[in-house]
C-alpha cells in the first residue's frame, strides 16, 4: 500500500468516527466555538469551506482519541475532578442527582457513562449520598478498595494504608478489587473484579488493611462523621495522639508531642475546626502541659508538677 493511499485511509477512518461522535454536546460544543473564532465574512467562500473542513478534521482527530480497541467511549469526554485545600470542606451535587462532601485535604475524580458510575477517592475522606438507579451502579475505588451502592449513604476514609467504609443508610459491598484507583474501568463493566467481599449495613464499618490485605469489620464511628461534616472535632477519653493526629487533618500548622508518655494521656471536649487557640488551651488547662511554637509546629511539653 502507498503512503498516499495509506493517508486516504486513516482519513477517511476519521471522518466514519467523527459521524458516530459529532452529536456529543461535549463535541458540538467544540465546533461551535471553533466556527466563532475562524468564521470570517470576507474570507471567499472556498476559504470559508476550506476553514471548515480544518474544524471538521481537527474533531475528527479529538473523536480518535475516544477510540479504545476499536469500541467508541465517551469516558474520557466527562471527566471530573473535585478538590479540597487543607482545612475546606466543599459539597458537590453530581448529574444524576447523587450528592458527596469532601473532607479536608481530599481529591475524588468523578467518570461517568450510560452503564455505571465510577468514582476514585483519591486522597482523604468523602461522604456519598447515592441516587438509586439498579440499572447504573455506583462504585467508589479507594487504594485497593471497590465500595459498591445502588442506594445508600457512605462514608469513605483514607489515611495511609487503610481504608475505612462507614454506612449512614442502606448497605453497600467492599471489595478488594482488581480494579483499583490507578486502573481504568470499562464504561460498560458492572464486574466488580473482587477478591475478597463483604457487605456493609447501617450502623457498620469496614476497615481495609493494605499490608496485610485484610478486610475488618467493625462498628461505624457515626459521630465523628457527624462531627465533621459540620466541621467539629469530638473526643471522648480519645488517646492524645489519635485527637493531634485529627486535629492535624485540618491545620497547615501541625501540633507534635514532645513529651514521652504525653501520646497516652486521655482527652475529652468538642472543638471546632481551625480553631488552633482553643484546642491548645484546652490541653494546657486539662493536661497541665506547655505548647511551644517553633518552625512551624507547636510541641507539646509535659510541665512539672
């Protein structure tokens, strides 16, 4: 085969895939600004056709790019990603009228097609309030984790190595996947791919241990998600270092302990978030300690009695 017939050929491939993708809004939407900005009265009119077969044959390139194993998917086309700073909060309403708030600190990628809605927990900690629909399930990956839903309210919580799922309302199934948050799902698969499954009722948690590929059941720690999503911190006999590490979720300043043995002192109280002034004098007065600030950090000092 020539070089020239060649080029015929891939030519006329992507004029064929720009007919199956040129009434995408997404792609519609593409042409009509790029007519704007090349449309031109004076141009003579075989100027003013030759500027549209360009708009025409740079779509036709972006429509290649949707071609995976020669199946069309507009996958790619829908895309999304939500962020929170250290410290925000943010809710967001999705299209099919499913709802998420994200924690601080926290990415989560939204990839919508016609057969399934999958998310990607990123980073940190996200609350999913799922519009049922049995035909389109609803999948939330989480490093090494699939939570699947088709109705229901969950929380998913990232912190190193460990994923914990907590069920508001309704059940959902954990699995560890083969489809993990690096991987690609297809638009059209509803195969969860798992290795290990258990479901999850109301009131239930599910802890996910990545080193030693283990799935926990436990019971759902409702109030601190309760806390959060109103932007508090509560501690009830909580271990000094689980409240610092909570505290230190939502601070661009970090609080350490610079006391051995302070870790295991035991504090109780509600704080609200950002709050820096209030929840170090509060350790002050209750723990009998001395907050000290330097480089960028306070450190916890043990006073003597």
């Amino acid at each position: 085969m020539t070089s020239q017939n060649l080029e015929q050929q891939h030519r006329d491939h992507a004029w064929k895939t720009l007919g199956l993708v040129k009434e995408h809004p997404q792609v519609k939407a593409w042409l009509q600004e790029a007519e704007q900005h090349t449309a031109k009265p004076a141009l003579p009119a075989h100027a003013s056709r030759s500027a549209k077969r360009w708009i025409w044959a740079v779509a036709a390139s972006i429509a290649l790019v949707a071609i995976g194993s020669g199946v069309l998917t507009y996958r790619f086309l829908a895309i999304q990603r939500y962020t929170t700073r250290v410290g925000e909060q943010r809710d967001v309403l999705l299209s099919d009228g499913s709802r998420m708030t994200l924690n601080t600190n926290t990415t989560v990628s939204v990839r919508y097609s016609d057969a399934r809605r999958y998310l990607v927990l990123e980073h940190g900690e996200a609350l999913f309030s799922v519009a049922h629909n049995a035909a389109r399930p609803f999948d939330v990956a989480a490093a090494g984790t699939l939570t699947r839903a088709l109705g229901t309210e969950f929380n998913v919580d990232m912190r190193g190595t460990k994923v914990t799922v907590s069920v508001l309302e309704g059940a959902v199934q954990v699995s560890t996947a083969a489809e993990t948050a690096a991987s690609e799902p297809h638009s059209g698969s509803t195969d969860i791919g798992r290795t290990h499954a258990a479901a999850v009722a109301k009131g239930q948690a599910l802890e996910f241990r990545a080193k030693e590929q283990v799935l926990v059941q436990e019971e759902a720690d409702l109030s601190r998600i309760d806390a959060w999503r109103t932007r508090r911190l509560e501690f009830s006999n909580t271990r000094l270092a689980e409240a610092i590490e909570e505290f230190n979720r939502y601070s661009s300043t970090q609080v350490v302990i610079g006391t051995q043995g302070l870790a295991e002192r035991r504090v109780s109280g509600v704080f609200r978030i950002g709050d820096a002034e209030g929840f170090l004098y509060s350790l002050r007065e209750a723990l009998h300690i001395e907050a000290h600030e330097a480089a960028g950090e306070v450190v916890l000092i043990q006073t003597r009695d």
